[in-house]
C-alpha cells in the first residue's frame, strides 16, 4: 500500500554513499527504496523496501519506478547514485572494447536518463509542497580527463549535460536536478576517498532547497557547496 510519508528512491544502493543517504532521509520521516542488482527483497519492511534492478540493463528502470509506486508510492527525491568504470590503456584508449564501453554507458549515463524521465513523471503527479528532487552522484571527469578512465569520463560528461538541460527547463515547474561532485579542499577530486556522510548531508540539503540552485553541486567535506574554477 502506498505510504503518506515523503517517498526517497536511491538507485544504486552501495554500503558508502546509498546508505549514509538512506540513513539521512529515513531520520527525516521519508520511506526508502533501495535499488540494486543485488537486492534483498525479501528483507524489506514497511520503512524500507529493497527492489532489485541491474542498471547496465536501462529497460529495467521502469520497473523499479512501478514497484516503487506500487509498494511506497511516488518517489519525490531520486538519487541516481551507480556508476561503472573499466580502465583502459592510458595510452591507447580506443583499445577498450564496445562491449565494455556500452555496457558502462548504460549503467553511467542511459539508465540515469530513463532514471532522470521517470523522476519527471512522477513530479508531475505530487503536489506543491513535495521536494521534487534528482540528484546524480557524479565526479570531477565532467570538466577534467584521465588516461585510464576514458568511459567512465564519457557517461558522467554526457550525463552532466543531461542534469543541466533538465534544471533549466524545469525550474518554473519545481522541480530539482543536481549533479554532486565532492572534491578536497583545494578542488582536486575526493576519488576514493569520498565521504558517504558528506553526500548524505548535501543531499539532505538539496532536497529540502525551495528551489533550484547551481546544477553543478561541487562539494567538500564539511563545507558544503563550494564553486571551484574550470578545471
């Protein structure tokens, strides 16, 4: 049965970021949906439903986005939190094969748009007074390169591109979209050393933004959103 509460849906639900932000938004009275390949379902309760999905399929997301409607309700934050990256030689990056190529565009970028389609939807449906929220857990390779990192630098570029058409067409309608990149102090990528609990405070704080702000979410560690210069 749907639920009355604030409906969050995180897609990719990883033990770092998915979960500090599950964590984050069920204290602030939110059902949490939690989608990943690996999904137990059977371990869902009332506050929590576990949805399985794999994201290197985008056909899937659909899917997701009904069960979820069907079990909590119509999600009013989404966090498109997965991502994929195969290394490839640094210097011959067009040695990476198709196939790896497509399937990491399709978790990095073609899913989070069907993603990003689904969370329209579902604005469209909620009243005024819902967060309306997309957030995508993206990087620093949107404005940099690095030499083994060729596709994952592709699927957050174009995926980025995405997230600032979508916040600029549909601002007048209230609706949120966001692309959260933390980075270290002095602007340099957080990398492996990013912080779920970071994520989950930003993300608190976006969802709760009466309106749009910078599409762009650079970020630090406990600062906040901090614009850095054009890498």
């Amino acid at each position: 049965m749907a639920s009355v509460s604030p409906v969050i849906l995180i897609l990719g639900a990883g033990p770092r970021i998915g979960q500090n932000v599950a964590r984050a938004f069920a204290s602030k009275g939110y059902k949490v949906a939690l989608a990943s390949r690996n999904a137990k379902e059977e371990e869902s309760t009332t506050d929590q439903v576990n949805v399985s999905g794999d994201l290197s399929d985008p056909d899937s997301v659909t899917g997701v986005f009904s069960k979820v409607k069907k079990l909590l309700g119509l999600p009013s934050v989404v966090v498109y939190n997965a991502g994929a990256a195969t290394q490839n030689d640094p210097k011959n990056p067009l040695s990476l094969s198709y196939t790896d190529f497509i399937r990491d565009m399709n978790i990095n970028t073609n899913s989070a748009f069907i993603a990003a389609q689904q969370a329209a939807l579902a604005f469209e449906q909620l009243p005024d007074s819902a967060s309306k929220t997309f957030i995508y857990t993206g990087n620093i390779l949107n404005t940099t390169t690095m030499a083994p990192l060729m596709d994952l630098g592709v699927g957050k570029s174009a995926t980025a591109h995405i997230i600032q058409s979508a916040a600029a067409a549909y601002s007048d309608r209230g609706f949120k979209f966001y692309y959260a990149d933390e980075r270290k102090s002095d602007g340099g990528p957080a990398l492996m050393g990013i912080d779920g609990d970071a994520h989950a405070k930003l993300y608190a704080q976006l969802a709760e933004g009466k309106a749009q702000g910078p599409w762009q979410q650079t970020f630090v560690k406990g600062v906040g959103y901090k614009q850095f210069p054009a890498a």
